[in-house]
C-alpha cells in the first residue's frame, strides 16, 4: 500500500503507524509515512528531522496511553477519537485514529490525524460517545447539587457512581492539605464483596510519600492506566514502591487521575481492579469527569477560605466582629440552643494606646495577639471574638460565677505588667435575653476600667 500517498492528501497533522504486536501486548511503535503538517511540526517541535519508519516519539509526544490508543487502534482494528490535553506541551490535541489494513504478519497500522490548540474546545469536550457522555453528565448534574451542607454526601454518592461505572472494586478521591504535603482520603466506595482491603494501602506508613510520587508517575500525560500484567511490569520499572504496595494489597489493575485546577493539583481519583475490557470508555469519561470534580473542589475550598476569612480577625486568630454579629443572631433566632446558665463576658485592654505611642504599632499588634492567645488558653471551651479595637467579647458555656471569677483572675496573671484587662461580665439563667446580658456587662467593663485608671492614674494618658 501507498502510506505515503495515503497521508499526502490530508491537511491537518496526518501519518501512519505502525505497531509491533506481541502476544496480548505490543512492542515497537513507528512513524512509517507522515504528510508536510507532521514533518513541520517534527523539525520544529521535537527538533527531529523526519526519516521514514523512525520510533514515534521523535515527532509525537511520548505517552503509555497513547501508546495504547495505537496499539487498539491497529492491532485490534479499533476506530477511535479522543480530546486530550498534553501536559508536556501544554496544548489540547483532537485526535482521530483509524485501522489501516496491513500486509505484514505481527504488525497493524493506523492513520492517525491530529488538530492541536493551546486553549480548550469545550464543544470536543461534548463530543464522546453517547453512554460516555452520559455518565459524565450525570456527574456534572450531582455536582451542580453539591453545597456547603451537603457536600460530602454528593461527592460519597459520586465516587460510589464511578466505582460501579467502571464495575471496580475500589473507587476514591484523595485529597491534599492546603499546604500540598499531606494526603488524605476525602471520599471513597468499594464493592462489598471485595478482594482488596483499601486501608492497607492508604493507613501504609508509606502512603503518603508514595502519593507525592504519583505526578512523577502519570508523567504529563492525562492520567495512568494499568490494566494487565504487562502495565505492572511497566510500573514496577517506574515506581516500585507503589508496584509493590498495590501487588500486596490485591490490586490488578489502577486508574489514576490528578484532579487539577489552574495548573494546581488537588489530588488524585483512583479506582482499582475495574473492568479492563472499557478501558477506553472509562478513560474518556473519567477524563471528562475529573474536570467537572476538580473545578467543584476548587470551588468548595475558595467558598471555605473566604468563610474562614470573613469570620476569622487576621491578626490575633481569633474570630472577628462579623462572626460575633452572626453568632449573637443565631442565638437571638434560637438558631443556636444555649444551656440554661452561660455567661457573656467583654474584656477591654488597657494600656494598648501608650504601647502603640512608646513602642510603635507593631509593638502594639503583638500586644493583641498575646491577649488573644492568653484568653483562648484559659476560656479553651468558648470562641473568643474580637468585637474591635482592644475589646474582646466571649459567651461561656455551663459556668458559675466563681469558676468565671477564677479565670479572669488567671487572664490578668498571664499578662505582663504594662498592661491589665478590664474586664465586664454577666452570667445568664432562665432564659435571660442576650442583648440583655451583653449590655449590663459592656457596662460593667467599663466600670472595671473607670477603677482601673483611678487607681492608676499616672497610666491614663501614658
């Protein structure tokens, strides 16, 4: 046959493969014919000049999943068409794959054509097959569901869709901590008559520092897939120590996914001993899938960071005003239920403006978050509110007046000697309203302070 003339027709990046196959598996992958758009791309990419029947990989990225695209494709005599994003080159590759009859014992061939583009189609993205596009927008519609209440319950009915999807014993999404060194499982399914047990894998001593290794692993491509013995040989040559992990767990076969958003990863969905035999279904609608999950993650964890920082007083750590309002409210709403006997407490600092005067603001800033961390200590039971300035408020739970006396006490003992809080109180019993009990101890703080500078009057304008 006529590759060359087969592929000189085309306009988008086009050539012919060819594949060596060896028993279930394949051996070496070559480029036997290839039209000017490839040849291009080969000098000016790969910096390879195009010679016929050379290794793949001089003019194409090297991937095992491509790899393996190929191998369906012209030794099984399967059509195939994929959307990808290429890690190492940083563009998104349309790419079509055809069976091409050979004339060669042990060698199939394919034509492969390919249109590549640095940003996303969302429109490719759509175009999978009909039960593949299903499943994912399955997902997508329980994803759209998912909020700050019930978003562990969606994403644990996710997971248990997938792990039946790809008809596997094991299915789970690992996440990392906000600072990416610790990895965790965030949610996860497995078949109840399974041969594997998750926790020896994931409660490893070892796990964590296994996971670090899986980036290293995937290897810029969009995922990996083990599914045979051969691709175990092939990951025990990569990563022995997560071969030999999954081998003495039971495990067969692996898909791994990174969940990322914005070139940042989240963490990884990983199912273990699925159905080989869709292994193209699964990949195509995992990586659809992986897409929808890791943009609601993203989503989830800014939604969390912003909650954190509308509630939280950035310099003490404490929470702020915002969350005192809103605290106060749900109670006044009983949105809250207090015990029958709490106490309200604000407590001013005094002598916060002569630090700021003498030893300057930044003097004065480590002045509040000493105080702060002086009250979280000893009231360890109760939120500590900043509700502005060097005023703190706090709502005690289930104490006495004199168990709240003691305390106080220890406060005032912890802070050095240029500073002394002022401190007003109210315990509440029978139901007493809470804008009742802040207002009579707002009162008496400043009462506390008023004795304070009579006492001390030299310190009053210091």
């Amino acid at each position: 046959m006529d590759y060359e003339k087969l592929v000189s027709g085309h306009k988008s990046r086009t050539c012919i493969i060819s594949v060596e196959q060896k028993d279930e598996s394949y051996g070496d992958i070559h480029i036997v014919a290839a039209n000017k758009a490839l040849i291009n791309d080969a000098e000016t990419i790969f910096h390879h000049p195009y010679v016929p029947d050379s290794p793949y990989y001089y003019y194409l990225p090297q991937d095992k999943n491509f790899e393996d695209f190929m191998y369906r494709c012209a030794c099984l005599g399967q059509p195939l068409h994929t959307y990808v994003h290429v890690e190492q080159m940083g563009l998104w590759v349309n790419m079509f794959l055809l069976p091409v009859e050979s004339d060669k014992e042990n060698v199939g061939y394919c034509l492969y054509a390919c249109d590549i583009s640095p940003y996303a189609d969302s429109e490719q993205q759509a175009s999978l097959a009909a039960d593949t596009a299903t499943n994912a927008l399955e997902i997508s519609i329980k994803l759209g569901g998912a909020n700050k209440d019930n978003f562990e319950q969606v994403f644990s009915e996710i997971i248990e869709d997938i792990r039946k999807m790809c008809s596997a014993d094991h299915s789970c999404i690992i996440l990392s901590d906000p600072e990416g060194h610790k990895y965790n499982r965030f949610c996860e399914a497995t078949q109840p008559e399974s041969s594997i047990n998750p926790a020896l894998i994931y409660d490893h001593h070892d796990f964590n520092d296994i996971v670090e290794t899986f980036d290293s692993t995937i290897g810029g491509s969009s995922c990996a897939i083990i599914k045979d013995e051969t691709d175990m040989k092939w990951l025990e040559s990569k990563n022995p120590k997560w071969h030999s992990l999954l081998k003495e767990s039971g495990v067969k076969s692996v898909v791994l996914f990174p969940l990322k958003n914005n070139d940042r990863t989240l963490g990884y969905l990983c199912v273990l001993n699925f159905n080989t035999e869709e292994v193209v279904k699964i990949k195509e609608t995992l990586e659809l899938s992986t897409f929808f999950i890791a943009s609601q993650i993203a989503n989830h964890q800014m939604m969390k960071q912003l909650e954190f920082l509308s509630t939280v007083d950035i310099l003490t750590g404490c929470k702020n005003r915002n969350a005192m309002n809103n605290a106060i409210n749900d109670i006044i709403t009983q949105k809250t239920k207090m015990p029958e006997r709490y106490a309200v407490v604000f407590a001013d600092l005094n002598g916060l403006k002569r630090i700021n005067d003498e030893k300057g603001h930044n003097a004065g800033d480590k002045l509040l978050r000493t105080a702060s961390a002086i009250l979280s200590q000893v009231f360890d039971d109760c939120d500590v509110y900043r509700a502005g300035g060097d005023e703190f408020m706090l709502i005690v739970p289930q104490i006495d007046e004199e168990d709240l006396k003691a305390r106080l006490q220890r406060v005032n003992n912890a802070v050095n000697n240029d500073v002394y809080f002022a401190f007003g109180y109210h315990c509440v019993s029978d139901g007493e309203d809470i804008r009742s009990a802040m207002r009579i101890a707002d009162e008496r703080m400043y009462i506390n302070k008023k004795e304070y500078y009579e006492k001390h009057p030299e310190l009053k304008y210091r």
